[in-house]
C-alpha cells in the first residue's frame, strides 16, 4: 500500500471473523510509508495497514527512554515497591487479581516490558514469575532485577513453544500487547493451546479513552507502535473465538495519577524524538516516588469533571478463563 491509501475495503475481519466493506478512518505516515487505520463495519475495531511489525522498528521505539532509565537505575531491592509508581489502574487491577492466589502461582507476563508488573508481583512475594520480551535490551534491564526474562518474539516463541518446556504458567499476563499484534486471535488461541494457563488477563489501551476523545494522540498509538484500536466488544469476540470463557472486559475511570502517567508518557517516548526527555522530564522521572503521588492529587479534581463527562479512562483491562 505504499504510497496510495484506499478509502475503502472489502475483507474479513481477523477480530469477528466477518466480511465486510472496511472504511479508512485515518491516515498516518511512518518514513516513507503512508498506510491507514481501517475499521470494520461489525466490531468498530480500527486495524492499521500496514502493520510494520518488526524486532528492528520496536527496538529503535521502545528500546530507550527516561522510564527506562529510570528502571536501569533502581536498586533490585527496591524496584518492587517502586515502580508500582508507575502502574495504571488497569495494571494495578491486574495485580489486585494475581493478589487472591496463593503465592506459589506462576505467573508469565509476555511482553513485559521494563517489568514493572512482575517486579511488583514479586516484591508481593511471587517468586514464579517470569516474561517474555522482544527487545533485547529492555530484557537485559528486567533481568537485571533478578527477574527471569526469555528474549524472543512472542508470535515465534508459541510457534516453537521453546518457553512452555520448561514453565508451565497458572496465569499469562498480556499487558500492553495486544494492540501491537498482527493476529491477536492466532496468539490468544496459540497461549490457551500451547502454554495452557489458566486464566488470561490483558490490558490495552481503550478506543474509547478520554485522551482520544479530546483529540490528543500519542506518537505511540500509530505503527510501528500500536496498529490495534480496540472496542469492548471487539475483545470480548476476540477472546470468545480464541476459545476463553467468563470472559470480562472493563474499562478504567479517569484518575489523576492515571492523566499524568500518561503525560510522563508523553514526555518522556522514544521514536521520532529518539532518546527524547530533557531536563525537566528527566527530573520528573528520577524523583518518581515524590512526582508521581503529587501530580496525581493536583490532577484529580481534572480527573472527576472527566468523569462527570462520563468520559472512560486509558485502559481497558481483560480477564478470561483459559482452561477447558
Ligand atoms: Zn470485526
């Protein structure tokens, strides 16, 4: 689709499973490459052509920033406790759930990131965790808190299951991924099959967030970053085809500390900006524990006219029974 986008589409849709005539939404340009998010007509969900997903873009996006230096930083020790700073709500409901299970449940997040959520469960004292991340120096900074991390594409690791030999998780955790992938469907129903867990739970940001609502669009939020705009019912069909059950999907509320981690966010991303930050940011992100508190009280009564406004929060976050 180089240099041309098409207004419109007919296709089926790898969410629902239906044809449909898909609708370009929007346009955006990545270097040279000009593509579209197109949206089907049954499950609203907005997908991104191309996708360009690929180790190589992930690294140049995702493989250096001031959160992540932040992480480098960080005493082992104390990187449990602190970077639940840095949790969304949608992240901390996550760890809220693992919190009902005993602590010898295993837990494997893939696509973990910096590996806040796991440093968090095992500060709480679950020592069977593992994740699974793309970008190998971004794993090398979780590793280095004594979390176990395999380095490796996730749509690669399910086809060779090289990661379910040795551990067999209770709980996957798919936090942030979704939106990234090219058939998140495949990959549900390649986690249930190959790794058999027992319960999913996911985060994603939401079509529907307020943010969005209001306009403003993170650099992220088009590819190489996110291609996955999802709705409520897009998921719940995509965990449901993938063979889950009890599935539940729930949206977050506005909170302040929620606004400015998304404006940390902001701030602080990689891309086009490269290693962007400054000064300020970098202050803001070096004293965490005291910035991120404050903002949030400063910003909640912002948080409470959005929700007034009946607006939803960032995230959408996911819980689905795995096992048959
Ligand atoms: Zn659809």
């Amino acid at each position: 689709m180089r240099g041309s986008t098409l207004r419109q589409q007919r296709k089926q849709c790898v969410i629902c499973g239906r044809e449909g005539e898909f609708e370009a939404v929007e346009s955006f340009q990545f270097n040279d490459i000009q593509g579209a998010f197109i949206r089907c007509p049954s499950c609203q969900v907005q997908v991104a052509e191309p996708s360009l997903y690929s180790c190589d873009t992930y690294s140049h996006f995702y493989g250096s920033n001031a959160l992540l230096r932040w992480t480098a930083d960080c005493p082992s020790g104390e990187f449990g406790h602190r970077a639940w700073r840095l949790l969304y709500p949608a992240h901390r409901s996550v760890v809220a759930f693992i919190d009902g299970f005993p602590r010898d449940t295993s837990v494997l997040d893939l696509g973990c990131g910096a590996g806040w959520l796991l440093g968090v469960l095992k500060a709480r004292g679950f020592l069977n965790v593992r994740g699974l991340e793309i970008v190998a120096s971004v794993a090398a900074i979780v590793q280095s808190k004594g979390i176990p991390v395999v380095v490796e594409d996730v749509v690669e690791m399910l086809s060779s299951s090289s990661l379910s030999e040795g551990f067999r998780p209770d709980i996957v955790v798919l936090s942030e991924l979704l939106e990234h992938l090219p058939d998140p469907v495949a990959v549900l129903r390649a986690v249930r099959t190959q790794l058999k867990p027992r319960l999913v739970l996911a985060t994603t940001p939401s079509r529907d967030r307020w943010a969005v609502r209001m306009k403003v669009r993170p650099l992220g939020d088009y590819p190489p970053g996110h291609i996955w705009r999802w709705t409520k019912q897009g998921l719940l069909l995509a965990f449901e085809r993938a063979g889950y059950t009890e599935v539940t999907v729930r949206p977050t509320k506005p909170d302040g500390r929620e606004i400015w981690l998304q404006l940390l966010n902001l701030a602080t991303a990689g891309g086009k900006r490269g290693n962007s930050g400054g000064r300020i940011s970098d202050f803001l992100v070096r004293n965490v524990d005291f910035t991120v508190p404050v903002a949030g009280v400063i910003l909640q009564p912002l948080a409470l006219v959005l929700r007034l406004m009946r607006m939803e929060g960032r995230s959408l976050w996911i819980s689905a029974r795995a096992e048959m």
